[in-house]
C-alpha cells in the first residue's frame, strides 16, 4: 500500500547495552496512550446510568 500522508510515530524507542555481554541490547519500547476513547467511554456510560435510574 502507498500512503499519501505521514503518520506520526505513536512509540518511544529506548535502546540500552545489555552488562557483561558483547553487542547485545535491550530494546524498550512505550507506546503513547491514547485517553480520548476511554473519556467518550465514561461520558456515555455516565448518560446511560443516569437515564436509567430516573
């Protein structure tokens, strides 16, 4: 596939030696959270809650 736009990269690559070991690494990698669908979440289950017990 060929994409038209550039997508932002949503992960922190962090590389670090391994002690005591010749050319080996350790590669963390941490993703970005995204907290946008969990609040729409909280707000529809809150109108639902509410709708319910009135």
């Amino acid at each position: 596939m060929i994409f038209d736009k550039k997508q932002d990269m949503q992960r922190k690559l962090k590389v670090k030696p391994i002690a005591d070991s010749y050319n080996s690494y350790l590669i963390e990698d941490k993703e970005k959270r995204d907290w946008s669908g969990n609040i729409y979440l909280g707000f529809v289950a809150a109108i639902l809650a509410i709708a319910f017990f009135t």
